[in-house]
C-alpha cells in the first residue's frame, strides 16, 4: 500500500503540468456545479414564489391568519 503513494507522489512530481491541468480543471468542475445547483435553487424558490403570491384561482380556503402570517412561510427563508 505504501509503495502506491510513493508512486502516485512520484508521478505528481514528474508530471507537473497534466498534475496542475488536472487540478484546475477539477476545480473548475466543482465550481460550475456549485454555481448550478445554487441558481437552479434560486430559480425554483422565485418561480415558487412567484406562483404562490399570484393568488390565482376560482376558490382558495385558508385557515384564519393565514394571509397575514404568510410572509413567515417556510419557502420564504
């Protein structure tokens, strides 16, 4: 098992710039999906948003308060 790491540092010495490519480009990768996840979120929040402050629909029933304690909603943190 050792001689495994003294092989896989040793190639990450030799190989300097497919080790740095191979970094970047992993880095890289992390951060495209981050951005994606994260305004893939966003959008879904607003488009949920969007939806349910629109008050669309022949007959809505609400329990009482509900209109004036709809700001505190769980989708709105």
């Amino acid at each position: 098992m050792l001689s495994v790491f003294k092989f896989a540092i040793r190639n990450l010495r030799r190989y300097k710039r497919r080790t740095f490519l191979t970094s970047v480009l992993i880095t890289l990768g992390v951060v495209a999906v981050l951005l994606f996840v994260s305004v893939s979120g966003s959008f879904k929040a607003m488009m949920i948003g969007q939806i349910t402050d629109s008050m669309l629909g022949h007959l809505q029933v609400h329990r009482k308060g509900y209109l004036a304690s709809i700001d505190s909603l769980p989708l709105d943190r």
